[in-house]
C-alpha cells in the first residue's frame, strides 16, 4: 500500500512499479494516514510505503499506529528529507526502510523486496550512520526526548514554531500564558536547548512542524 497526500506522484508511483515488476502489486493507495489505517483494516499488505507530511494524520503517528496495530506490516519511508537524526527517530519508531521521493523505480523495487524478504533495509551510508546515531547514548537521549513530549507540550511548540507570541499561544490553546511559559520550559528541559531559534530547528528535524 502507499500513502502519499500528492495524487499525482501516487499515479506514477504505482505506474512505475506495475511496469517494473509483475511481483510487486499496490493493493491500495491512501492520500494520509488515516485513510490509510481503514484500508489496512480490510486488505493487509506486507509493506507500505509511508510519506511523512500528509494532512489528516502524517507519517510519523501512522508510523508508530501500523507498529502498534499491524505489527508484521513493514514500513518504509518516503521522505524529502534525510539526516542520521533524522533517520535514526524514525527506525525507532519502526521504519523498516527508507526511500528519497527522487529515488529510480529499480531502488524502489529492490528496497521493497529487500524488506519483504529480510524485515529491513537501508542501504550501506543510512545504515551506517543510522547505527552511529543509534550507538551514541548522547544522541540517543536527544532522539527519545522528542517522544515524551506530551500532546500539550506539542500544541505548544507548534504554536511558537509558527510565530504566535506567548499571549496567542494561551488565547488559541485557551490557557493562561503562565501555562503556556510552564510547557516551554519542560520542552526546553526535555530538549536540552535553550532559544526558540532552536526549538524551531528540533521542531522541524523531527516532523512536529514544517515551517521553514
């Protein structure tokens, strides 16, 4: 199955592999994450290939609910984005592969059936820095700390990253700016960073907002 919020690059998603391939078949296509998940419930597929920035619900929760509630789907990333943090977050939380949305038709084929038939598969640059990250418990604390952010702590960040002050942070999420203050001081904490400057920049490296 993929899920991709752009119709066009599912077209030729599918296009592509269906003329590559007879082994490989997309058994369903969803447009987020959500419509996703319903599909899953009615056909599994052994693999999925996952955008992360999708309306609705994106990559990074679908990622975490396929791990949760169909455990022996694999998923693989497409993604525009790569860093070993970044990488590294997402095969904690379950990622079997990853794919660059610019990636040729016989890369994507070769990783689906790499990680039909072997449970996993990054090539040897992403698997090496992936495990260097994984290793290095300093990293490693960085990469969990975003993961006990709690949904009020997350609303939060979202709002600053998106340039609300203080005072529209509290009106929109209908809390006193002492609240407000409260939860950017335990996600600074959680962070270990200290200027909004750098929770922008944790923000974006880990999929909580996409502002640029």
């Amino acid at each position: 199955m993929l899920a991709d919020d752009h119709e066009g690059f599912r077209k030729i998603m599918v296009s592509n592999l269906a003329e590559r391939d007879d082994r490989v078949a997309i058994i369903g296509q969803a447009p987020n994450g959500k419509a996703l998940l319903e599909l899953m419930a009615l056909d599994r597929p052994d693999v999925v290939l996952l955008d992360l920035e999708m309306p609705v619900l994106d990559g990074h929760k679908t990622l975490e609910l396929i791990r949760e509630c169909f455990p022996t789907v694999k998923t693989i990333i497409l993604s525009v984005h790569y860093h070993e943090y970044y990488m590294a977050q997402l095969v904690l939380l379950g990622a079997a592969g990853y794919l660059p949305k610019s990636a040729f038709s016989d890369t994507i084929i070769k990783t689906i059936e790499k990680v039909y038939e072997e449970g996993f598969y990054f090539n040897e640059k992403i698997s090496r820095e992936v495990i260097t990250s994984l290793l290095d418990t300093e990293k490693l604390g960085y990469l969990i700390s975003d993961k006990i952010l709690n949904d009020r702590e997350i609303k939060t960040l979202k709002m600053i990253c998106n340039g609300k002050t203080y005072k529209q942070a509290a009106a929109e999420l209908n809390v006193s700016m002492d609240t407000v203050k409260f939860h950017i001081k335990s996600i600074y904490k959680k962070t270990r960073l200290n200027s909004i400057a750098g929770l922008v920049k944790y923000a974006i490296k880990v999929g909580i907002t996409t502002v640029t």
